[in-house]
C-alpha cells in the first residue's frame, strides 16, 4: 500500500502500516517503540526522535531518507539497502543483552552521517 505524506507521532498508528507498505514523503517523529517488525520501503521520509528497542527491519528499502536524532538499541537491519540516506546524531546502541545493532547483509550507497555512533564500519568508510 502506497502511503504519502502522513506525519507518525504515536506507536499505534505506525505500528498498524509498518508490512509491505510504500512511505513516501513522510514523517516519522518523537515515537518511542519496544519490539516490532518492519517490512516496508521510505523513499525522502524523515525519521526524528525515535527511541527503538529490539526493532527488526526485514529487507527494508530506503531511499534520501533522513535519520535525525534517532536511537535503535539491539535493533536489527537484516538486508537493507540504505541509498543516498543521512544520519545525523544518531545512535545504535547494545540492548539490556549486551546485543548491538545488527546490520547483516545490509548495503550502503552513498549518503553521510554526521555525530552517529555504532554504524558498521564499512556504511561510511571516511568516518
């Protein structure tokens, strides 16, 4: 389902579009997440302020999207493709585990990030 600039301030809304969906031009602002999958593209959508424990994003797609202020603990990309996309003070942190965030068979290409820690090395090899 195609969805265009909606603006996502709350965890039930999200959570009821987040398998199989196409974002494109939208927010995702100030939402704090325990768990959930995600399976979805985002093409020139804007993720703010986001707190996210444990989340799993499948063969997600994103395209000149913007990650601002973020945070994934114990998250996992697992075969994402991550095109043109910027990160700005974002953080990918280990869960209560010890788990660090998980990028496995994750591509990059192109894009910044700017004040981020826990990136994978090899996502922006100038950092």
């Amino acid at each position: 389902m195609l969805i265009e600039r909606a603006e996502y301030g709350d965890e039930q809304s999200l959570l009821a579009n987040l398998e199989g969906s196409i974002f494109r031009y939208c927010a995702f602002k100030n939402i704090t997440l325990d768990g959930g999958s995600v399976d979805a593209v985002f093409l020139s959508c804007e993720l703010g302020d986001l707190d996210w424990y444990w989340g799993v994003f499948n063969c997600c797609l994103f395209v000149d999207t913007r990650f601002e202020d973020c945070v994934f603990c114990g998250a996992n990309f697992v075969d994402c493709r991550f095109l043109n996309c910027e990160f700005i003070n974002c953080r990918f942190e280990e869960n209560n585990l010890g788990s660090l965030c998980g990028f496995e068979g994750s591509q990059w290409f192109s894009g910044n990030a700017v004040g981020c820690t826990g990136l994978p090395e090899y996502a922006f090899p100038a950092l």
